[in-house]
C-alpha cells in the first residue's frame, strides 16, 4: 500500500495478492444497467441505476437481479418484442474480473476493462440493497463521471439509444 495526501491507496498489486477467482465481467446498459460477474457456472448480476463509477467518494446503488447465464453476457443487439424497455441492449464495458473476497455481505474484486480496471466493492446494506463503490486505487478517477463520459458500446461504439433506431 502507499499512502497519497493522507489517504490509504491500494496498488493493483496489493489487492491481487488475495485473488481467490479469475473470471469475467461484462457491464450491459438498455434503459438500466447491469452489472454481471461470473461466479462459478452464471453471471451473478446487479441493476446499477446511474451506472459504475470510477471516482471512490461516490455511492452506487446496486440492486440482486436475476442471475444470467454465461451466454447472455455476449448479447449486444435488439430484442425483439420486449414487453418492458426498449429490447436495445449494448455491452458497455467488458473485461476479466479477479474475485478478492466473496463472503455474505461484501464482495470485493478486481476488474480489467476498457473503461472500467481497478479494484471494487459491493456491500450490502440491506435484504437487497447493495452499495457499489470503487476502491482508492491508482485506476480511481475522482470526479469523473465514466458512464456519463464514455457512454457508447465497447464493441459497436454505438449507444444505447443508437441500437434501438
């Protein structure tokens, strides 16, 4: 660890030296965004209204949704006939995820994407209700606001909004 203006830094170095998983990470965003982590056989998955963040002072909601499987985090396209939302869904961010702890009520990980890399947590703070927040790290960004900056598709460079026209 080193320390910066009094703070506690974490190097990548530091927080991989506890690494227990490698696996996956996929970040889809429609009119919602889903956070998913490969755990075992599935992606384990959360809503994650305004979107990840890279700046550590920021609070993310992050609400359980139904577990996906493996296959679902490669859909980026229109489903057809959605009763809900727009069936437009992109692949906003993607990557390899190194999972650090995995207990009841904290998870922490690693993520190595192309807008989102550094460590994470999700805590939870109630039955399902979640807090997601980016660890202090040398890949931490305070006072950016990723999803607004960056927010077309990691492999179609369109949004959204864009897919569904």
């Amino acid at each position: 660890m080193q320390a910066d203006s009094g703070t506690r830094r974490l190097t990548a170095a530091a927080i991989l030296e506890n690494v227990t998983t490698a696996s996956r990470f996929v970040v889809q965003l429609h009119d919602a965004t889903r956070l998913r982590l490969q755990m075992g056989g599935m992606l384990r998955s959360w809503a994650v209204p305004k979107g990840p963040s890279l700046d550590p002072a920021v609070r993310r909601l992050a609400v359980p949704v139904e577990d996906h499987s493996l296959s679902a985090g490669d859909f980026e396209g229109v489903h057809e006939g959605q009763s809900r939302g727009s069936g437009a869904v992109i692949i906003w961010d993607e990557g390899s995820a190194d999972i650090v702890h995995d207990k009841p009520g904290h998870l922490s990980f690693v993520l190595h994407g192309r807008k989102l890399s550094g460590g994470f947590a999700l805590t939870r703070t109630g039955e399902r209700r979640w807090i997601l927040v980016k660890v202090r790290d040398e890949h931490a960004r305070p006072g950016s606001d990723i999803a607004a900056q960056c927010p077309a598709s990691v492999r179609s460079g369109k949004t959204w909004q864009e897919l569904k026209e």
